[in-house]
DNA sequence: TCCGTTGTTCTAAAAATATCGAACAATGCG
DNA sequence: CGCATTGTTCGATATTTTTAGAACAACGGA
C-alpha cells in the first residue's frame, strides 16, 4: 500500500490537533485507541460508511495524532501518545478522561458563574 | 446592553470546547486571559476586524470557554476556569502550557514514531 | 446634545469541512 | 485465477465556518 504521510513530532500544531479532536466521531477513535493497542480501521464499529471514517482516520493522521500503519488488507492505528506527551504535556490526559457524562447529567452543581 | 447567554458548565461539551480552541485567533484570547484578570475586547490587538473579533468572543462564550460581563462601553472577558476545570480536568492548563516552539525548532529530539 | 469609543448584528461572500456513493487498489484465500 | 475483504480515492453535494464591511446600539465625556 501506498507510503502514508505522518508529520514529524516537531512539526504538531497545537490547532490542528485540537480541530482533528473536536470532531465526535473522531474523539470516539481517539479515546477507543487510548485504551487499546492497534487497532483496524475497520473494528470501529461507526455508523457511518467506510469512506467517511477514512476521511477522519486521514485527518487524525495528518494532524499528529494517530499513527497509522498496514497490514495486509487492514490498516492499524496507534495514538501517537509518546509524541502528543512531549509536544502538549497532559493534552491527551485530560481528553481521554474526560467525564462520561454530558448535558442533563446533574453531577455538578450549577455554581454562580 | 443584551443579556449574553453562557451554557451552564453541566451543559458544555469537549467537542465544543476543541473546535473553539482550534483557531488561532482564539487560541491566542485564551492564552492571553489565562494570564491575566478580566480584559476588554479591545485590548486583544490583533490585526484582525472589529466583527471578526466580535465573532470569536462569540464562539469562545456559546463554547462556554469564556464569560462575558459588559462595562459601560466595553465588554470584559474571563476565561471559565473553574468550570473548565471541573468539566475537563487539566485541559486548560495543557493548551495554556503550551511550549511556545512551533515547526522548524529542534527542541525535541525526532524519535523514531 | 453632539461625538467619539466600543462592540454587536446584519448581510453577503468565500473558504473549509463533512458526508457518502462509486470506482478503484491491494491483499489473501480457495 | 476468481472472489471476498479492507480500505483509499474521486467527485459531487451539503453544511459549517470564517471573514469583513456597513449599519446600528449603548455609553460617557465635552
């Protein structure tokens, strides 16, 4: 398969890793690769079709975020953690761990603001 | 002047939160307010139009990432600390953090991905 | 009251993104 | 080889976002 473009650790953009997370779908990617090794493109069980997730699996990579990789007919992704953690200490932390919860949830209470 | 409307912190979302921080423009705002107390939108001396500028209070403010409190003339802007900090532990601090490096520095030493 | 300052809203246009079907490429298996 | 699997690329469309000028609104000072 065709050589994948990765951009080198020192060339991640702050923006456009922020914008290749602030997408659902691939903040879904994103936090199912943090807790797992490689993963196929295809074990990503969206609704969407495949082209759309390559799409978003494309824009995960050209931003510095996933490291992806074939493997016969699959194609294997990796978080990027070693080189997210040294360009944005604590950025893919406090991303993965974030809270389940969303709007309607009452597990804060609403302070003045 | 117009009552501004602020989502109650239960009521932010990560993926609204990133796509505010993924522009430059705002991305500098942030920066800005996290090191200092309540600034005007004035103050903010970017190259950029007045209603561009309006527009990305805007956007900060709907994402909840800002408050926004009107003074007479002028619009006073607070970034929500601690509401981003209880929805979205260390987030703030790893974007604020930031190294100030960007591509073309050989601060970091290119490991092999 | 007249005016300058500050910022918003309206509107239009441009640019960037997202979505997804169809065609295609690469691989591996029988 | 024939074929299914896996994923990419292309092309078209739709949606969202960005930019910015112009008009407007609120306020304060002279």
């Amino acid at each position: 398969m065709r050589e994948l473009h990765h951009p080198p650790r020192e060339c991640l953009e702050l923006t456009q890793v922020l914008h290749a997370l602030s997408d659902p779908i691939r903040l879904c990617i994103v936090r199912q690769l943090a807790v797992s090794e490689a993963l196929a493109c295809g074990t990503f069980c969206e609704t969407a079709p495949k082209s759309t997730m390559s799409h978003h699996f494309k824009v995960l990579r050209l931003a510095g975020v996933i490291q992806q990789r074939s493997e016969g007919t699959s194609c294997f992704n990796t978080l990027r953690r070693c080189d997210l953690d040294a360009r944005f200490p604590g950025l893919l932390d406090a991303i993965v761990r974030e809270n389940v919860a969303t709007c309607g949830d009452s597990l804060w209470e609403t302070e003045e603001q």
